[in-house]
C-alpha cells in the first residue's frame, strides 16, 4: 500500500463527506438553527412586550386605585355633610315639634286655670250667697239678686 494513495483516497472520501454534508445535512441543520433563533427572538420580544404592557397596566391599575380612592372620599365627605344636615334637621324638627307640644301644653294650662278660675268664683259665688243667708238670716234669692251675683263673681 502506498501511503499517497491512501491519503488521496482518504481525501478524496473526505471531499465526498464534506460536499454530501454541506448538500444533504447543512441546509436543514442552518434552518432548524434560523428557525430556534427566530423562535428565542420573538419569544424575547414577547416578553419586552409583556414586561411593557405589565408596566402600563400597573400605572394604569393604579390609577383607577386612585381614582377609585378619590371617589371613595369623595362619596364619604358628601354622605357625611348629607349626615350632618339630616341632623341638623331633625334637631329642628324635634325642637319645631316641642315648642308646638310647649305650645299646647301652655295652651291647655291655661285653658285649665281658667275653668279653675271660673269654678273657683262660682263656688265664691255659692258661698258668698250662703254667707249672706247665715249674716242676714234669711234665704236670699239667687234669681232675684242674679245682676248682684253676677256683678260680684266679675269682680273675683
């Protein structure tokens, strides 16, 4: 065996190999290559994209938080001066209402110390007449003196 033989010979198959790689086997392994490479650069992009839209959506979540803390204020600062003014107006209900029952009980009072007036100079009246039956000793006419009685109970 010739060693010049043998090395072009193992060239030569080495040549074969190196043409029937870069034919047959290079070309797909290049596009499973191109295709993992698009695939890791959109799937990078993707998350950019995520990472970017996970930001607005946080100043946009908070946003509404404050907004929405805003508004909570501002529902409470009216519903307590709605408070305040329902009890302010039923402070002035509830007094409008005692001064009307302060009112009528006054009303009544005085209703009522007139009819004791009133009985109180009837039973003077009835008794100032037995007073003067026992002084004069004698029956005195409540019908005949009526103008007297009635003179004398005006002026009680």
């Amino acid at each position: 065996m010739n060693i010049n033989l043998t090395l072009i010979a193992q060239a030569v198959a080495f040549g074969i190999f190196i043409w029937f790689c870069a034919r047959f086997v290079w070309p797909p392994l290049l596009r499973a290559i191109e295709a993992r490479q698009k695939q890791i650069a959109d799937g990078l992009a993707a998350a950019e994209r995520g990472k970017q839209d996970l930001e607005l959506a946080s100043k946009r979540a908070e946003d509404v938080v404050r907004e929405a803390r805003q508004r909570a204020q501002d529902i409470l600062s009216q519903a307590d001066k709605r408070a305040a003014e329902l009890v302010e107006e039923a402070k002035n209900q509830a007094k409008a209402e005692g001064d009307r029952i302060i009112a009528g009980a006054k009303a009544e009072i005085d209703q009522e110390v007139f009819r004791a007036k009133e009985s109180l100079r009837s039973q003077v009246a009835v008794l100032a007449v037995q007073g003067a039956e026992k002084i004069l000793r004698r029956e005195v006419d409540a019908k005949a003196h009526a103008d007297l009685l009635n003179a004398v109970t005006a002026e009680l």
